[in-house]
C-alpha cells in the first residue's frame, strides 16, 4: 500500500491506470473478508472459559479506541478550521 | 453433486450465494444487526454444520476470495492519494487521534484485563487487537502473547466496528468525515474500513490512512506494554 502510494506521489505510476481496477476490488471489500471471518469458528475453542469476559473487554475497548479517537481528531480538526476560516 | 464439494467451486460459490442472500436481507431490512457480513457468515456456517463439509473443504474456494484481499490492501492507497491534500492539511491531528486512541485502548484493555483477572497471556494477545492481522500477531509474538488468539480478536474487532461504528460515533457527536473515517480505521483496520468506503470517500481514505498508521503507533508502544504488563 506504501509503496503504490509512492509511486502514485513521484507519478511514476499514472492514477488512471490503477483507478479502475481499485474500484473494482473496493467495492467488494466487505465480501472478500468473508472465508476468514468464517475461518474464525475453526479455532473459537482456544477463547474456552473466558469467551464472555473476553467479548466485554473487546466491546468495551472499541467503544473506548473509536470515542477517543474519533473526538481527539475532530476536536483538532476544528480547531484548525477555526483558526483559518 | 458431491464431487463439486470438493472443489474450489462449492466454496466460491457458496460465498456469492450467502452474500447475495444476506446483502438482500440487508437492504430490504435495514436492521443494523442483519449486517451482510455476519448474516453471510451464519448462513455459510449453517450449511457446513448441517451437511457436515469441514472448513478446510470450504476454504478451498474460500482461499481464493481471499486471496484477493492482497491486492485489495494495496489498493487502498489510491483513495488515499485522491485526498492527499486533505490529508497533508490534517496530518497532525490525524497523528495525534491516533496515538491517543491506540495508547488508550491498550490501557484500557490491561487494566481491565488484571482487574478480571485474565492470565498475562490473554492480556498480551489483546494488545494488538485493533491493528491489522500481520502486524497484530507479529506484536502478540514480541508480548508472549498467543498469535492465533489476536486474530480472533482482531477479526471480533473488524466485524463489531464494521456493524457498530456508524452509530458508536454518532452517539458521541463525531460528524467531522476524517475523525470518522480515523476512527474506524484506528479501531477497526481493514474490516472497519470497508464500512468507511461504504460512508464516503473521505471517510475510507482516511481509514485506510489509519490502519498503517495504528499499526506502526502500536508496535512502538510495545516495549511500554511489556514494562506495564510486568509491573501490574
């Protein structure tokens, strides 16, 4: 990904070569994560006693990470737009 | 009939076939908890539960949709250099939110993780779950942790922001497109991404910026984590 953007930055690699293809594969995205996503119930045993524990701390922490960095970024977004608007 | 089971075929096929089901479920309903990947998901693992096919016969197909998610990674980059100015007129506070976000959801998760008394080793595999699967079992390797446990977390990670993201950072009031599309991407890497494409171009250039980026804040953290894992 770093280096397609690269190359994408310098222009060594013209935009319109790759657009079309990346919209294709974008579009999809949330469909080529299913095989994996189904792989996950082949090892579901290794979480054993601690499953419900385990689910509380994970939904805690996405509420946690998303919250904080969603407001962190926003709060110094508009910081920035005040200062120029 | 039972000679397609055991090719690629039946695992493709069965993929498109849940999908499609579950997509139509999704926009005839609109109810956030019928999300198409996880209702595809169910009806994949119904049918190999009821005809008794294991994994490894599905993943057969399943490999080659897979596959494709390599490419797909690589092309996240074109989004990002679509909003390359956006991106050079945020760059701190991106960074900042970032840093935060990851550093607060690693503390969050040990010290919650002591306070319930997880073993060290539960702890340790749910340091990484916000990056992406490669770096996130590499750091559950550097921690002691178990790597095959961070990528079930990491994919319970994807798929709840995937279903949950849109309404968690509405409720708390963030509207601003980049601070959404970080979010997501911070918490929820490339799963969570796909749900910030669905949301706006801005919003998926920014969470795919995200996932690389919470994936290099997270590894240098670690030998913070590994001093704070052992002093708790």
């Amino acid at each position: 990904m770093i280096i397609l953007l690269l190359l994408l930055l310098t222009g060594i690699l013209p935009l319109n070569l790759v657009e079309k293809i990346s919209d294709v594969l974008l579009t999809h995205l949330t469909f080529l994560f299913l095989p994996t996503v189904v792989g996950i119930i082949t090892v579901a045993h290794l979480l054993g006693d601690n499953l419900i524990w385990l689910m509380l701390i994970l939904g805690a922490s996405l509420v946690v990470v998303m919250v904080t960095t969603g407001l962190t970024v926003q709060w110094l977004v508009r910081k920035r737009e005040g200062k120029e608007g | 009939m039972l000679d397609y089971i055991n090719t690629p075929i039946f695992g493709v096929g069965v993929s498109i076939l849940a999908f499609t089901i579950s997509s139509y479920i999704a926009r005839r309903t609109k109810i956030m908890l019928l999300n198409p990947l996880l209702v595809a998901m169910l009806i994949i693992v119904g049918i190999l539960m009821i005809f008794d096919i294991d994994y490894q016969t599905y993943n057969l197909g399943g490999q080659m949709i897979t596959f494709f998610l390599g490419p797909a990674t690589v092309v996240l980059a074109v989004p990002l250099y679509k909003q390359r100015a956006l991106l050079r007129g945020n760059l701190i506070p991106i960074l900042v939110g970032i840093v935060v976000g990851s550093a607060a959801g690693i503390l969050f998760v040990v010290l919650a993780g002591k306070i319930l008394g997880l073993d060290r080793l539960l702890i340790a595999s749910l340091v990484p779950r916000s990056t992406t699967t490669p770096i996130a079992m590499e750091i559950s390797t550097l921690l002691d942790g178990n790597p095959a446990l961070t990528a079930i977390f990491v994919s319970v990670m994807g798929i709840s922001g995937y279903m949950f993201g849109e309404k968690l950072l509405k409720l708390f009031g963030v509207v601003h497109p980049i601070a959404k599309g970080i979010g997501i991407g911070t918490t929820s890497h490339a799963v969570g991404t796909a749900k910030a494409m669905e949301l706006g171009e801005v919003e998926g250039a920014m969470s795919s910026l995200a996932i690389g980026v919470a994936g290099i804040v997270t590894v240098m953290m670690v030998p913070g984590v590994l001093w704070l894992l052992n002093i708790i």
